[in-house]
C-alpha cells in the first residue's frame, strides 16, 4: 500500500512591506536611529499632554544658573535690595516730615490740602508690605543644563521646544507630501494640459530660492504662530514630491496591470489611487522622511531670524535667537543644549531616512 501524502499549505511569499522590514531590522545603524526618532517623538507628546515640562517657564534658578557639571568661578549677583544684598528697610514706615522752622500758618495750610493720591498710595504701600513680608522662595545657583537670563530651566526649555519643532516639522511634511502626491497623480496620469498646467505651477515654485521664498511669504502673512509655519513649509514644499510622484505614475500608467483594470471597467480614480498608488507609496513615505528633516531646520532658521514662533512659544530656533546676546556674556549652555540636541535628531533622523530608502527599493527585492 503506497503512503499517503499530506499536502503543505502554500507558503505567502512576503510582500514589500514585510521584506523592506526584514532588510531595516538587519541594518544596526538604522534601528538605533529608529529608538533615537522615537525618542524623541514620545518626548514631544509627553510635552504635548503636560507630562513633562509643563512649567517651563517658571523662574527656578538664578538669572544665568551655571550646569552642574560646570563650576562658574564668577559669584551669582545679589538679590535685589541694597548692594550687599542686605534687605532694605520697611517700605511702609515713614519718616516724619521736620517740622521745625515751620510756623502755624504754614502747617494750617498744609493740613487743609487734599491729597488726590491718598488712597492711591495707601494701597500702593500695603501691597509692598504684603510682598515684603511673602517668604522668599531660594532660587538654585545651578542646574542640569543651567538657566537663562531669566532664570527658567533650559532643559525643559529643550523638551518643550521639541513638541514645536518635531510638530512642524511633521505636520509640514505631511501637508507638502499630500499637495506633491495629488498634483503629481494628476499630471502624470492625465498628462496633455492638465500636465502643462501643473509643470507651470512647478516652475514658478522652483524658479525662486526656497529660502527667499518661504521669508517672503511669512513677511506677506506676518503672523507668527505655529499653524503659520505649518502653512507656509507646507504649501511651498511640495515641488520634490511632485516631481517623483510624476514620473511614478507616467511609468506605471503604461503597465499591463493598469490597463487590466481599465479594460475590466475600472475609473480613473480607482486606477490612481488604489491600482497604482500602492506601488509608488514606498516614494511617498521616503519623502516624508526627508522632508520633516528639512523643515525642522527651516522652521529653526525662520524661529531664528524673527518669522517664526511668538514670544510666548520656545522652539529650538528661538533658543538659538536667545543665545546670540547670551553668547556676548560668555553663556554658552543655552546654545550648546538647542543645537546639540537638534543635531542628534537630525542626524538620527538621517541615517533612518537612508536606511529607508534602501530598505523600500524595490530593485533590492
């Protein structure tokens, strides 16, 4: 009697999203560099929530606080009051006026005048008293990464900088890829005047220096704030995208595939968007990527030169612009904090995006 055999399931060759998965894992460089981005990712949502560096900007130190690994030889300046620091006297006690030399006459005169600013000033000096006599809260003379001009701590400036500048930058990202995609959809897969019209519009946009482009436009809207940013990176952006999401979708318009489904009655929409853009997404997600790297150090830029975040807001381009008159007296940690910790995000950042790009390439495949 001959053996009977058990069929084997039918293995799943695995697709590009579970190969360029299997290729990211095996680089050792682009994983540390994925727990870096999360990082720093989970760093801007804490933020976000008020988890962490909700009171940044609360005075907790000295004006200047040296870092506690660096020993400052210069002496921290006394506290308001006398020179020595010594506390001045009561406010609230007055002198007596000197009544000598004065006779009856003048002193009736003077007690019939009315003064229009009595109770102004009465006021005036029992809010001193109370303020006198508040307990001092001490200030430290020294913090992890030391403190600024007014005293609030740059570590948590840097954490809460990051929710700015990690939100714009992927916020814009996401907003140019999406312009870049859908123009780019259109022109290729159209072509005739809807791809001359488009081609125009990415001519005039490439035909200006970026820089000077994005500081015209916040100097036309001047309005500061972060969805300004967002707006301004966003819709001036897009010009990369379009340019290789075009030539994607002339290249593939043409593949049996897509006329396949056109012969089976599929419509345009469902060709581009489901036929075709699956297979010209692993461009849309490296774009992504290079683009929230770029934008983090355009918003830094337009943070530093005035454009971007109000007063009221810290990014790691504004600390940069705090750390120019800093700099002047010798304090340098507030720059030296801003600046590194944007690069090790940049360069993280990166080193993935390569690392990305390789992985999705579908020649690796």
């Amino acid at each position: 009697m001959s053996a009977i055999t058990i069929p084997h399931e039918h293995e799943v060759s695995p697709g590009l999203w579970a190969l360029a998965w299997r290729r990211l894992k095996a680089d050792r460089i682009a994983m540390i560099s994925l727990a870096i981005v999360a990082f720093f990712v989970a760093m801007m949502l804490a933020s976000s929530l008020g988890l962490v560096a909700g009171d940044w900007s609360k005075e907790v130190g000295t004006n200047y606080a040296t870092p506690t690994w660096f020993k400052d030889d210069v002496a921290p300046p006394p506290p308001p009051g006398t020179p020595e620091g010594k506390p001045q006297d009561d406010p609230t006690v007055q002198a007596e006026p000197h009544a000598e030399g004065k006779g009856a006459e003048d002193r009736k005169d003077e007690s019939s005048v009315v003064d229009p600013l009595a109770d102004v000033l009465k006021e005036v000096r029992t809010e001193t008293a109370n303020a006198v006599q508040a307990p001092v809260v001490a200030r430290l003379e020294t913090l992890p990464f030391g403190a600024d001009k007014w005293g609030r701590d740059v570590l948590k400036k840097v954490i809460k900088g990051s929710e700015t500048s990690i939100f714009v930058g992927l916020a814009s990202a996401v907003v140019a890829v999406f312009l870049g995609t859908i123009l780019g959809a259109l022109a290729g897969f159209y072509g005739k005047w809807i791809d001359d019209v488009m081609n125009w519009f990415y001519n005039i946009f490439t035909s200006i220096p970026y820089l000077l482009l994005i500081l015209a436009i916040a100097a036309v809207l001047n309005k500061k704030g972060m969805f300004t940013i967002i707006l301004i990176l966003g819709l001036t952006g897009w010009t990369g995208t379009f340019r290789l999401i075009r030539g994607e979708y002339l290249k593939h318009k043409e593949r049996e595939y897509v006329r396949a489904a056109d012969a089976i009655g599929a419509s345009n929409t469902r060709r581009m968007f489901v036929h075709i853009f699956p297979n010209v997404s692993h461009v849309v997600l490296v774009q992504i990527s290079i683009l929230v790297v770029a934008f983090i150090k355009t918003e830094v830029i337009l943070s530093f030169l005035g454009f971007g975040v109000p007063v009221d807001v810290v990014s790691w381009g504004s600390m940069l612009n705090e750390a120019q008159s800093e700099m002047i007296l010798g304090k340098w940690w507030q720059l030296a904090a801003a600046g590194t910790t944007m690069a090790i995000l940049v360069t993280a950042f990166s080193l993935f995006t390569d690392a990305l790009r390789d992985a999705l390439d579908p020649k690796l495949k």
